[in-house]
C-alpha cells in the first residue's frame, strides 16, 4: 500500500523494507529490525519497549505521528535513539466513519444487505436520526466533527468531557449533560472519542452501560480500552443498548477472529478503518517521510527526546 503513495518517491536512495503483519515478540522484532537505522510505526499496535531498543544497534530514529504510549522514550534517550512525533490530525476520515457506522447500526444494513443477497427481503423497522439525541463522550478533534454532522441530521447534541472540551463545546452551541450518567441515560446514540491513557482505560464502566436506553447505540471509533473489559459484551446480551458499532479491539488483528463481539448479531464490526483512508494515510506517511529526509540532513524536526540528539549520527542512504 505506501508503496503506491506518492510521498514514498521521497525515499528513493535508502533502503525501504515493509512489514505487513504484526507481532508483538521482542525476539522475533529484534531479528526483524537489527538492521533499520529508522522505524516508521503506525498507531500504537506494536509496543518498542526498552529491552528491543538495546537490541537494535544500528537505530537512529523512531517516527510516529500522534501519541506514542508505546515507546519507551527514556530507553531510546540512552541508546542515543532520537524519537520524533507531530501533533495528531484531525481524522475526518474516523469522523465520517463514525457516521457510517451510527447508520448502519440504527437502519441495521449490514443485516438488510447480507439478507437481500441471500434470497430475502425485509426483516428489521430501523430508527432515523432526526429529533433524537446524539451524546458525544469526549469533545475534542474527531468529536467536534462528529458533531457538525449530527446538525445535518436534525439531532438534539448533548456532551460530556473534560472542562476544556465542554467550554468549547458551548462555545460551540451544544449542551452539556449534566454528568456522565445523565449522558448515557438521554443518548439514543452514543459515540465515544476519548484518547486512551492510563487515567482514562476503563472509563465506561459496567454501570455506565447500563444506564442506556433498551434502544440506545453505543459505537466506538476511539480505542476499546476506553470500555471495562468484558462491559459491553455483557451489557449488548443484557439489552442495554441494544446495539454496537464498534471499530477498535485491545488486541490488533484479532487473532483468528476470535472476539465475542463478531459472533453477536446486535453488534456491527469493522476492522479499525477509522483512519484506513487514502488522503489521510498520504498525509501521514508525508510527514514520517519528511522527519527521516530531516534528520538524514542533520536537522532533525519534531524531537520529543533533545538529550539524544548528542553526538548523534545521521542516517546512511543504503
């Protein structure tokens, strides 16, 4: 795929090599790395802990845009590794795939197309949008887009954040719940768009769930950490909400398709296309690229460790 990008034409003249699956052992990363003096990571799926840093010899620079929760960045200082990381976009490709999934969840499509295909007809009375009433978990880059669509739609808006986002979300012109229960007890659908961190895994608790409508929509674009592990699972068979939408998963493919949610049918899955789009991934790889071109010519940008850059070698063509 970035092959065919037309950013990856900046690195002509170094050695290019793309891993397309995933794992997390350090044994078998160490053997896959031990020659890459730049690593280019995506998200957050592949922890670069310590003990795989002091393994690779020849690293020089790690690039990632967005938070990097999974870097060891005092590791990487004391093995003269220089860490670079831009401020995240904003993703409105995760905005409008957001939207996609609150309509097919309450019009169910997926169940209506896979039924039409297989010689039927009508089956589900779906729900519209207009008149009922969007709660937004979290108000920052995606979720102020998210909700400059639900205005389109007719939907009542209402909010809950931290300070600085509800301030801007009246700023804005959106209520705010009067607390976080509130929020999940009015929401027909419920969107989250938290960034996941230690204070905030396992913020929509059990009793949060079940607060929900018997018609309510949960969807979650944001990170399934953000949910009490086993919550929704549990609340979607106990019937509040009623359905899912959901794209993130703890464990990044799943293994063998081995989710509980897949298996349930008041539930939609998608596999983390939040940010799988053309423009955006462009974008992304843009400035990954820029940062190596940077560094490569002894004027690194967008450092979060200074101290490495002591006596710091730059990197080779080949």
């Amino acid at each position: 795929m970035v092959r065919g990008f037309p950013c990856f034409g900046k690195m002509a003249g170094h050695h290019v090599t793309v891993w397309n699956d995933h794992t997390k052992d350090v044994e078998v990363l160490a053997d896959r790395l031990k020659d890459a003096e730049a690593l280019v990571l995506i998200r957050e799926r592949t922890p670069v802990p310590g003990a795989l840093i002091e393994r690779l010899p020849n690293l020089r620079l790690i690039t990632q845009n967005g938070p990097y929760p999974h870097v060891d960045v005092a590791a990487c200082t004391r093995r003269g590794v220089v860490m670079c990381a831009g401020r995240a976009r904003t993703s409105y490709a995760t905005a409008e795939l957001t939207w996609g999934l609150i309509i097919c969840a309450m019009r169910r499509l997926p169940q209506e197309i896979a039924r039409l295909k297989s010689g039927g007809w009508q089956h589900t009375v779906g729900t519209c949008l207009r008149g009922r009433t969007l709660g937004l978990f979290g108000y920052g880059r995606i979720g102020t887009q998210v909700a400059g669509y639900a205005k389109a739609f007719g939907m009542r808006l209402l909010v809950w954040s931290r300070a600085r986002g509800l301030s801007a979300a009246r700023v804005d012109g959106h209520e705010a719940a009067a607390g976080k229960s509130a929020l999940f007890e009015e929401a027909d659908v419920l969107s989250v768009h938290v960034r996941l961190t230690p204070e905030t895994r396992g913020i929509i608790t059990a009793a949060d769930l079940a607060l929900m409508k018997p018609t309510a929509v949960f969807v979650n674009t944001s990170r399934e950490g953000l949910v009490e592990r086993g919550a929704l699972v549990n609340a979607l068979r106990e019937g509040r909400p009623s359905f899912a939408a959901v794209d993130v998963y703890e464990e990044e493919p799943i293994p063998n398709g081995a989710h509980p949610l897949l298996a349930m049918e008041n539930a939609i899955c998608t596999p983390h296309l939040g940010y799988v789009e053309r423009d955006q991934l462009e974008s992304y790889f843009d400035a990954q690229f820029e940062r190596i071109l940077a560094f490569a010519q002894q004027r690194p940008v967008d450092v979060v460790n200074p101290e490495a850059l002591i006596g710091h070698n730059s990197i080779s063509s080949v």
